[in-house]
C-alpha cells in the first residue's frame, strides 16, 4: 500500500498526475498517451512517468497481441487517503 507521502512525491508532478486522469476513465496506449497530452514535447516524458507509475501500482501495463503493445490502465477505482 502507497503511504500519503509517497502519493504526494508522485502526484506534485503535472505529467503523472495528467496521465492518471486520462487512464482512469480508459485504457492507452504510449502513443496515445503522448497525442493525448498536449504540454508534452517527447514520448520519453511519458515513458518515464509511467514506469513510476506503475512501479508504485497506480497504474498497470498490459500487453496486447492485436496491438503488438502495451495498454496502461489505472489501477484503482478512486484513491482514498486517510491519517
């Protein structure tokens, strides 16, 4: 389980924070992701947001043969925190 400080550290950062609202309503793709975005200026922004992401388990990635690709989805229904 993620501890408010560390849900802190990961959601002061815009990029994370605006690839969190996008998944929780659908799955993506990178790219889809990055089209998504538009205060993004490279993929490799998206890319390292998203391994932090999911290293924490806030979102997760699955591979998809139709698409011969990843999808990330969110990991959570809604995020609750407490003291």
């Amino acid at each position: 389980m993620i501890t408010p400080k560390e849900l802190g550290k990961v959601l002061i950062d815009e990029t994370r924070l605006n690839i969190l609202k996008t998944l929780s309503s659908r799955s993506m793709t990178t790219t889809e992701l990055f089209k998504s975005l538009p205060n993004i200026r490279n993929r490799e922004s998206v890319f390292k947001a998203l391994r932090k992401l999911e290293n924490i388990g806030l979102i997760k990635k699955v591979f998809k043969k139709e698409i011969k690709g990843y999808r990330y989805y969110a990991a959570f229904k809604k995020i609750e925190l407490s003291n």
